[in-house]
C-alpha cells in the first residue's frame, strides 16, 4: 500500500474520489477546484470551475468523475481524457450527493428543496424524489435499482429532535429506478 499525503492550501475539503488510474481526486470549497493527486509529485487543478462550492465527486463509466456544486447548483462531467461539460444545471442551491447507477445515469441530492435527480447521459433529468426535507446528503444506489438516500431537515437540526422523537410520523420514501 501507498500513503499520498498533501497539505491542502484550502479552507475546506468536502470530496474525494479513487482515480481508478492511481491516485486520488479531492474537491476544495470555497473557490472549488478539483485536484488530482498521484504519488508522483505535486497536484495538479483538474477543474477550476466559477461555481463556489464542490459538494460531491462520483465516478461513471469510462473513468469519467462527476462533479457537484453549489451556489450554482450543476453538475459537470469530466471525461477521463480531459476537459469538463456542464451536464445539468438546477434551481436548487446546491448538488450535496452525487452517485451512479449501474446502467450509468447520475443521481443528484440537491439542497433547498431536498430532492433526488435522475440525470441520464444526454443531460435529461427526472425528480424521482421531491421531499419535504431541505437536503438529501449521501446516496446509493442498490443492486435491486432502489436508492438509499439520507436527508436532512434544518428543523430537526435546530432543535435537537430526531424523527424518532418527533410526534410526527416518519416519512418513509421508496425510489426505483
């Protein structure tokens, strides 16, 4: 086993993604790059895109890593070969969660509305999941084509209550795909 250490000249680091090539993708905020990192030498900026924020890393089929942003919220492919495309943009805030299925579609979790996004390869994308939460944190997507997804309330965070306490039933949500 390799260690790669880096000492990051960022206020924060929020992804990071195994480069099946070697080395290791890491996405900073605020000012988001994402960098790849190999154990021979420095760094190097992969995507230095305007947007903010970089929530998510996710890679896809061909090597290709997808990367989530915030303020504005879109995702961008990154093909193993170089360069970027935007693939979606949306109205919400911020893309928190990025995954992908097995069949290659993107999954977003959005913030502000907390929703899950079905991004095909042309860009196309389908809500399957408008929830009442604010945002949907971690994704995975299930062998059987089901979604698990981790949502947050600002509610719930503020006031310390967790679903299980509340006197509010717990929504409980099914997504396939």
């Amino acid at each position: 086993n390799q260690s790669i250490e880096f000492d990051a000249n960022e206020l924060d680091l929020y992804a990071v993604a195994a480069d099946p090539g070697g080395g290791v993708f890491f996405a900073s905020s605020p000012q988001g790059r994402v960098y790849h990192l190999s154990g021979s030498g420095p760094p190097s900026v992969r995507f230095d895109p305007s947007d903010t924020y970089i929530w998510s890393l996710a890679l896809g089929r061909n090597g290709a890593l997808y990367v989530g942003t915030g303020n504005p919220a879109r995702v961008y492919r990154l093909p193993a070969g170089g360069g970027a495309e935007l693939l979606f943009e949306s109205d919400a805030t911020h893309v928190l969660a990025l995954a992908v299925t097995q069949n290659g579609n993107v999954l977003a979790g959005t913030e502000s509305p907390g929703q899950v996004v079905r991004i095909n390869s042309d860009g196309r994308p389908c809500v399957l999941l408008d929830s009442s939460y604010e945002e949907i944190r971690a994704l995975r997507p299930q062998p059987d084509g089901s979604i698990l997804a981790v949502a947050v309330s600002a509610d719930s965070a503020l006031t310390g209550q967790s679903a299980a306490s509340s006197s509010e039933p717990t929504p409980v949500a099914t997504v396939s795909v």
